[in-house]
C-alpha cells in the first residue's frame, strides 16, 4: 500500500468511528492495557523497561513505514560502541612483560607468571588499592626467584610504568633493578633527581624543573625507550631525554623492585632502597603512545 492509500484508509477509519481518533493519540494505549501491575518488575507479564522501550520503538518505526534495527545494542540493550576495543585500556594488554599491582601480594598480572618475592615486606595504601612498602636502606626488597632474560631491557625498545609515594628523597632509591653493575639496568631516584642505568651509555640523571618530588604523595613516573631515544615522564610530563645504543644481554641477575642485592642474594638487606610505597608497576616491551601514558596517569594497568 502505498504512502496516500495509507492516509486515505486512515482518514475514512476517523469518520467512522470517532473514538479511533482519541485512541490514535496514545499510541501506547494498548501496550498498557496487557501489563498487569500486579505482576512484580521483571516477571512474565509484568512491567520491564526493555519491553516498554522496545514497544515504543517498534510503534514508532511501524508508523513512519520504518524497520526496526538492533544496531548497536547488545544482549543487555545497551550500546555497544561504548566500550571502545581500540583504546588505551585494550592496546595497552599489548607486549606487556610483566604488572605488579602489590594488591594482595607480589603476583604477576600480565599472564606470564614473573611473580615477585615479597617476604619480610608489608601492603599498606597504594595509589590504587594497596602498595608495596619499603623502609629504608638495608632493609628487605622485592625479587624474582631467578633470572628472567625476557625482562632484560639492554636492547630495543621498552617501557616501565610506576607509581611512588617517598616517605623521604635525601638518599638514593632503586625502584626497578635488574643486573646492576653487571651490565644490566635500573630506573629510581638519586638524592636530587631522577635517575637511570643503562650499559651504553653508563645512565645519567633527570632534574625536574618543579624539585624534588613531594613526600606522602603518589607521582606516575614512566622511563622508556624509543629508537636511540630514552625518556623519563613525570605526571606525564617529560624532564629528560638521551641517547642510548643496544648493548649484549646483562650476566644473569633476578629482577628486583625497591632497591638493590648483587646477584640477587642478601634481599633482606637491600641497597638503596626506597623509603616509601611502590604501586602499579609495568614493564612493557615497546615504548607508549601519548594516549596511553595519559590512561596510566589515571588508571591503574589494565
């Protein structure tokens, strides 16, 4: 039937019965009157607002000579395009080689099972849930039981995300270690500035224009690498870059986390080791995009 035999019927059906006419102006009339309220929200026959919106919908379509889509909606009826696979929260699952939240203990998130040591340390508040608190030099750190290669970050690109709360910053303090002096790598903080060791060159220091960082307060820092490139970021700001060349693989050494123990051996007395809380710590085998930074400056790793 076409458009104007559709008006035309619809014009005779009003002329002969006037009440069509009040019916036509609540086109949910009928929809109404087969839900029995008595029936609980949810049950067969009862009010749903699945039912009520999709009745609408289909009213509606129905009257313009539509069809009606379910585009875009999933099983829950919700729009589906609200959850963007392509986002940071997803790529960032991308050469993940290892995340420590220190929620419950020293676990591995990342699916490859690199969980850390943490005897003799205690959680206590973190920036997200709990973190890894550490009290000082010569007192415990964390370790992984044995050397691992896929966290050797001597060569190509690479990332390491963390967040710290210093209860002071007048020593040094490791947070990310792995074969030190031995032709391997660390990230931390150096009295008065940022500082990194890589074996070519040796490592250097960053000085943030803003100072020392505060005490009792988490700072996102992320140390990466990009080509020749290496950049330290706090708060998503950069303070420094340098020049690096790859370099052989470091002699086996355990990866450590809040301070130092050559070769991997008296961790209950580590050296340099922080005072304060580490959080959410991630090694990835890839330097971030900016937008990926930006999610980890407030969001936990995915």
């Amino acid at each position: 039937m076409t458009g104007a035999a559709r008006s035309a019927a619809m014009a005779h059906l009003l002329r002969a019965n006037p009440l069509a006419r009040t019916r036509s102006r609540d086109p949910l009339a009928r929809t109404r009157s087969q839900v029995d309220r008595r029936i609980p929200i949810g049950e067969p026959g009862g009010v749903t607002p699945r039912r009520t919106v999709w009745g609408l919908s289909a009213l509606l379509l129905c009257s313009c000579g539509g069809a009606l889509s379910t585009a875009g909606l999933d099983a829950g009826g919700a729009d589906a395009t609200a959850s963007d696979a392509n986002g940071p929260a997803s790529s960032l699952r991308g050469e993940l080689a290892g995340a420590w939240s220190f929620d419950v203990d020293g676990k591995d998130h990342s699916g490859h099972a690199l969980d850390l040591g943490i005897t003799g340390l205690r959680l206590a508040a973190g920036r997200f849930g709990k973190g890894l608190e550490l009290a000082g030099e010569g007192t415990p750190i964390a370790q992984r039981p044995v050397d691992d290669p896929s966290l050797n970050l001597t060569a190509g690109d690479f990332t390491v995300s963390f967040w710290i709360s210093f209860s002071m910053t007048d020593s040094a303090q490791f947070v990310a270690v792995k074969g030190y002096n031995d032709g391997g790598w660390f990230v931390g903080w150096a009295r008065t500035a940022w500082a990194y060791g890589l074996p070519s060159p040796a490592g250097g220091t960053f000085s943030d224009p803003a100072g020392s960082p505060a005490s009792g307060v988490f700072h996102h820092v992320v140390f990466e690498r990009s080509g020749s490139t290496v950049e330290l970021f706090v708060g998503s700001k950069s303070v420094g870059t340098a020049t690096v060349h790859d370099s052989p693989p470091p002699a086996q050494s355990p990866f450590q986390v809040g301070g130092f123990a050559p070769g991997g051996v008296a961790v209950g007395r580590g050296q340099s080791v922080v005072t304060g809380v580490v959080d959410d710590l991630a090694i990835w085998h890839r330097a971030l995009t900016a937008e990926e930074r930006a999610y980890l400056a407030t969001h936990a790793v995915p």
